[in-house]
C-alpha cells in the first residue's frame, strides 16, 4: 500500500503529533508498506530527506514555532499522481489538510484523518482568544471531519468530543503506540549524576511543550506544600516554549530556585533518560486528546500523576502506575499520597505486560493498516453504487 500523510507539525518540530507520525512510518514501512509524508519546510532541514516533501511554510500567527504551508500544492499533487497513493492520511485541519484533501478528490482515493488537538485549549494564541470561540472550533471540526472517509481518534475523550461537535463520519478510537524496545532498554546517561542529585532524591518530572495549557505553574505553585512532607523532593521541568520565562520567574518568587530545575528542550532520543531518572512524571494538562508523555513514561518503568479523566483512570489502573486527581487542590496532596502509599509497589508482572502490549507501536500500526483496508473497500463500495445508481 502506498500512503501519503499529510501535516503542518513533523520533525525536528517537537511535539506528540510528529512523534505519533514518525512512529506510524516507521510500522507501516516495517510491514513492507510505502509512506511518503508532506509537511511543512523548517529553517533547520536543509537537506533532501528520504520519502518526505517539504512545502514552503511561515510561522503560524503567534504560534510561532509552528509553522503552515502556503504554496505548492500543484507540486504536492504531481507528485502524489506519480507516486500513485492507495490512500491519504491527514494530520492537520489547516493549510497541509485542506492540501490532502484536494488531492484525495484529484486522485479518486479516500483521505482519513486523526483528529489530534482539543483546539479549545488553544485559542489564547490567536488574538488572545478574542477572534475565535469554541463555536467557531465546533464549526470546522464537524465541516473538516465530516468531509473525511473516516476518522481515527487517538483516545475515547476525543471521539466523545468529535460527536458532540456533530460528526457523523466513521470514528474509529486508535491510540498512538510507543517504541517499546526504546523505552524499555535502560539508558547509559546518569541524569541524576549530571543533576547532581544522590539516589534518595524525590524526583518529579515535567516532560512537554513549555506552554500555558500545560499548566505546569500549578504543579510550581504545589511544590511549596509538597516539601512540607517531603523536603528532598526536586522537580526537573524538559521542555521549551512561551511560557518558560514566565514560570521561572514564578519559581524565583517562591524561593525554589535550588528545587526546579528547568532544562530545556531535548532531543526525542534523549527523553527516556529523563523519564528514567524520575520517580515520578506528573502532567497537569488537559489539552491533550490522547497525552503522549503518559505511555512513554508508563513504558519506561516511571509512574504518573494526572488529571481524572477516561483515558489517565485506565492508564494508572487503580494505583498500579501512578495516582490521579480531580481538583487542583489535590496536586500536592496526590503527589505526596503517591510516595506515602507506594513506595515503588512492585507491580504485578501480568498487569505490566497486559499494559505494555496495549500501547506498543506494533499494535499501533496494525489496527492503523486494519482501518485503512476496511476505509478504501468502503470507499470502493460507495463508488460502486454510484456508479449503478447513475444508470
């Protein structure tokens, strides 16, 4: 099968979308499949890559490190034709979507779409929220989507959450798997070493895009309570973006300059490292449609502390790996019980390997194959019928 995936997000751009997209080429490739991905330029490729199109892009509006096409479509078309696509996969429902979907039209062939963001969390960065409303998110999700032959959602909240807004296309909930074999190896780098931290420290970490809807001030504002009870704790902040000047000047008010620690981005090769140094990973965002930094966490032997929902209540599996909460009153309290109460739990083997086999890559990318095979007979069929129907 030949597939072209198109998105305005991808490597070196760091983000869960181009994770999940990198991840998805390489099964599909594995299983002998060919994957041609169309995506924006970046002023750090310049280089030709293998199998990916790059199309001249600007920085998207104040959203500054993410960038949106604005030509070559006819150059993206030429080369789908002669690359002759069984099926289109979007990521995006800006410039690089809109793109695929012409294209699918142009060339006869489903196009399907993973409906990755809650945009709702998001429309701070265009005119400080005040041009777009929720309404106007509702309006072009059910539009684009509605438009598609099918629709992966990467979690159950986001399928609730595209048939609220009105989609009727196909809804199939696929969540993005993870490189088992590369989180699950243990890494030679000594985090804590380099840190300066003794093996006794209670390490929490943040692990995203430095960013308001991630709201990792809460987790600033929680740590002066959580070292009332536990006075050794230091909490590691990965990550760049907007709001990282902000939020050290917020830990610099606090006094906990010698306890935050904030890093900087790092390379996607290097964040398992990170995840096993820590005792605990904690993400106090609720923007994520699936939440990538779970599973990645979870598969590399480290707990989570997360916000109740759907999807974090199946991850933790009733305290096996990690706690969640409901209110941001209960953070510091919910950290804490996590270290009161497990003391690394040694976790039942079959549980752990139950887990670990749900969210593998390999699964990923077999239910993805699945999806499409099943999208492009449906789609045959429907021409078939059209076709008699004319008659």
């Amino acid at each position: 099968m030949k597939v072209g995936i198109f998105t305005d997000t991808y490597f070196p751009q760091i983000s869960g979308v181009a994770t999940s997209i990198k991840t998805l080429k390489k099964e599909l490739e594995r299983q002998g499949h060919e994957v041609i991905i169309f995506t924006t330029t970046d002023p750090k490729v310049q280089e030709k890559e293998e199998g990916i199109v790059r199309l001249t892009s600007i920085p998207f509006f104040s959203f500054q490190d993410r960038r949106i096409a604005i030509k070559g479509v006819y150059r993206a078309l030429k080369i789908a034709k002669e690359l002759q696509l069984d099926i289109i996969h979007t990521q995006t429902e800006f410039s690089l979507g809109l793109t695929g979907k012409y294209i699918a039209y142009q060339l006869k062939i489903p196009c399907v779409h993973t409906y990755h963001t809650m945009y709702e969390d998001y429309l701070h960065y265009i005119a400080n929220g005040k041009v777009l409303r929720p309404t106007h998110v509702k309006l072009v999700s059910k539009m684009y989507c509605n438009k598609s032959s099918g629709i992966i959602a990467p979690s159950e909240k986001a399928r609730k959450q595209l048939l609220n807004y009105g989609v009727v296309s196909r809804i199939s909930v696929i969540p993005t798997g993870v490189d088992l074999e590369h989180f699950l190896k243990e890494n030679k780098r000594d985090v804590r070493k380099e840190l300066s931290f003794s093996k006794d420290t209670l390490l929490l970490l943040s692990l995203s895009r430095v960013a308001k809807e991630k709201s990792i001030d809460l987790l600033i504002k929680a740590m002066p309570e959580i070292l009332l009870h536990q006075p050794a704790a230091k909490l590691v902040i990965v990550g760049d973006g907007p709001a990282r000047n902000e939020l050290e000047e917020l830990a610099h008010s606090l006094g906990l300059a010698g306890t935050i620690f904030f890093i900087g981005e790092v390379a996607s090769s290097e964040v398992q490292a990170y995840y096993q140094a820590a005792d605990l990973f904690v993400s106090l965002s609720n923007s994520e449609s699936q939440g990538l930094t779970y599973i990645e966490a979870i598969a590399s032997g480290t707990d989570i502390v997360a916000r109740l929902n759907e999807y974090t209540e199946t991850l933790t599996q009733n305290g096996s790996f990690g706690m969640t909460f409901s209110d941001d009153s209960q953070i510091a309290e919910t950290v804490c019980s996590y270290f009161n109460q497990n003391k690394k739990i040694q976790r039942v083997k079959k549980e752990r390997t139950n887990l670990l086999n749900s969210i593998s890559s390999e699964l990923f990318g077999e239910r993805v194959l699945q999806f499409y095979r099943e999208t492009i007979q449906q789609y045959m069929h429907e021409k078939e019928v059209a076709v008699h129907s004319n008659h």
